[in-house]
C-alpha cells in the first residue's frame, strides 16, 4: 500500500513539474533577436536559436542577407527591423551561409611532440586538440511604402514617427507590441528611419515556425555601415551574433556595445568568387571576407547599434584545428631514439673509462738495471 501511495506522489508531481513548465513557456515568450524584434502571436512562444548575417557594403548601400533559426509553437510571427533608408527586401540564396562557412572553416594541420602521451607506446589513443545613415524623409503617422509575399514571408515596409503607429499596425494584423519594445524604437523615430515588418507564417496550415528561415535580404543606401542591435536589448537570455563582414578590405566593429569583445573567425581575401557569394558581391574579381562572433551575456546592456569599419590592416587569419602525432625518425619513436641511443653513448663512454683504468693498472714497472 506504502509503495502504491509512492507511485502516485511521484506521478503527481511529475505532472505538476510538466504543467509549470508549460505555464511558464506561455507567460515568458521570447520576441527578441539579434538584429530586430520578434513578436509571435498572444499566449505562443517563439525563440531565435541562431541568427547569422552577411553585411556588404560598397560605399553607397548596404546590403543585410540574414538566416534565422527559430523554436518554439507559434503559427505566426512578426519581426520588426529598423533600417536607416528606403530598404528593398528580397528572398537570400539558401546557399550563401553554407559558402561562407566552408570559406571560413578552420584549417588542419599536423605538428609534432617529442615524449610520449597517454596513447602512446607505452603507455596505451588517440587523441586532437583544438587551437584553437541617411535620414529618410518622415511621413506621419505611418505610411505602408511597399508589401509583397516573399516565401514564407509577408513582408511590409513602413514609415512611422511614433512607435504607437508600429504597435497599431501590428494590432490590426493580430500582434501585440510589447511597450518595451516600443520604447526601444523612439531613438530610431527620433533619427526618422525606417522599418521592415515582416509577418512569418509556414506554407501549410496548422503548421508552427521551427528550424532554419529561409534567408531575407534587406538593401538600402547608407554612408556608413551600421548593424542595428538595440532592440536586442530586450531578450530576456544570452544573445550570440554571428556576421560576415564583406568589402574590399578586412572589417571590424567600432566597439563591443555592451557584449564581450567580437571574436575573428576568419580574415582573408576571396578571389574570384563564384556561386552565391559572387552573385551577392557582383562578380567582383575579389571580396575581402571577416567572420566575427560575438557574445551578449547580459542583453540589457548593449549600448546602441553596431557601427563597422575598416580595420587597420588586412592581416589574415584563420583558425586551425591540430593533429599532433609523434616524433619518429625512421618509423621509431624519437624520444626512443634519442634514449637508446644516449644509453648507448653513455655505455660506450663508460666501457672506454673502465678499460683504461684497467690498462693502467695491469702495466708493467719500467725495467732497471742492478748496479
């Protein structure tokens, strides 16, 4: 009876610990990203598990190819990004992230160690290590500039002076704006930009948002490249941001805003690049590629938006993953070698000491003469 009773407790709260999960996925849902805001339906829950970005600029324009991979049971969802100017938006190549991460792999390469390991004769595995804008005119209170079906993407472009216009648009299309959020977006009215709201919702009904996005492309004019992350301000867990900077020399970020210092992946020179990557540079005879990373422990903290620039030299770099094997000489181990043969040294040097003192020893007196 006692062990009956045991069974039923632990179903019990097994159950409890089930439903307050569930709970607290409905009451805390996650409408932050990298770059711009997500806001899925009332009472569903959507999360960005990875957001990577391709950022070129020619002097002139800049050009935002990003790929978000979601989570989460939301059927719908709304994304809001602001931009300096008129933007132009378009479907990305699928293919341009898996270019530009085999551009940017690290490289393998094999060095050598002198005395032995574990795995190692005699020891007994093996084993790797690795190395490591301009002001766009405003026109109140919100004007839809543009709006077409983009994939999975219902893609509006809008004009507003007051975040309010943002909140009522989305309202009218069944979104709630977080005041947050709409408090995030007054320096971006104050600065009279522009923003893209983009309505996600999968091709099948009854379907929810989940894994890889197909890739948007955002272009607009701008005199300097800039990389907007305050709305990320308001994520409610660690951010990581991933960017491929592309132009004629190696890129940087200003500052960190708040987040850890951005790590280089990669920095070097592409020439002649084809497939995707040629399409989005124009064919150009060369692009220069940096690939950065960086690391939001605290998302409240960023300052403002990512302002890059070129970096003072274009020093390559390229990550390298080891294979460190043994020293042989001759298929033999060298530490072997080097001891056998430094016994055998030593021994003939010790052997050659014993002989002589044995030579001397066993000479014979000089001869004299009696007188």
């Amino acid at each position: 009876m006692t062990g009956t009773r045991g069974l039923w407790r632990r179903a019990l709260l097994v159950a409890l610990a089930l439903v307050a999960l569930q709970l607290g996925s409905l009451v805390a849902p996650a409408y932050a990203c990298g770059c711009g805001a997500m806001v899925p339906q009332s009472g569903r829950q959507l999360s960005v598990r990875q957001e990577t970005s391709a950022v070129r600029w020619d002097g002139r324009s800049e050009q935002i190819v990003m790929r978000l991979t979601v989570d989460g049971n939301a059927p719908r969802a709304a994304w809001i990004m602001p931009v300096p100017s008129r933007a132009t938006v378009k479907l990305g190549d699928r293919h341009l992230f898996d270019q530009l991460e085999e551009i940017s792999a690290p490289v393998h390469r094999t060095r050598s160690y002198f005395w032995p390991k574990d795995g190692d004769w005699p020891f007994a595995e093996d084993r790797s290590v690795g190395d490591g804008a301009p002001r766009a005119a405003a026109k109140p209170p919100v004007e839809v500039v543009g709006r077409e079906r983009l994939g999975p993407f219902d893609v509006a472009r809008l004009t507003a002076t007051d975040p309010t216009a943002l909140r009522d648009w989305l309202a009218h299309n069944g979104f709630e704006l977080p005041q947050a959020l709409a408090t995030e977006l007054r320096p971006y009215v104050d600065q009279k930009w522009e923003y893209v709201a983009i309505r996600l919702a999968p091709d099948q009904v009854g379907q929810t948002l989940g894994g890889p996005l197909d890739p948007l492309s955002l272009t607009f004019a701008s005199d300097r490249p800039v990389y907007p992350m305050r709305l990320s301000r308001l994520a409610r867990t660690p951010q990581t941001l991933n960017l491929y900077l592309l132009g004629t020399h190696r890129m940087e970020t200003a500052s960190a805003i708040g987040g850890y210092e951005p790590q280089t992946l990669f920095a070097g020179r592409v020439t002649h690049p084809g497939g995707a990557l040629g399409d989005l540079t124009g064919q150009a005879p060369s692009v220069y590629v940096t690939a950065l990373t960086q690391y939001f422990a605290q998302p409240s903290k960023i300052t403002g938006d990512h302002e890059i620039r070129q970096a003072p030299t274009d020093t390559p770099f390229q990550r390298a993953w080891y294979t460190e094997e043994l020293m042989t000489v001759g298929g033999a181990p060298a530490w072997l070698v080097t001891v056998v043969g430094g016994a055998l040294v030593v021994a003939a040097g010790a052997g050659l000491t014993v002989w002589r003192l044995r030579a001397r020893r066993v000479a014979p007196a000089p001869y004299r003469n009696a007188v």
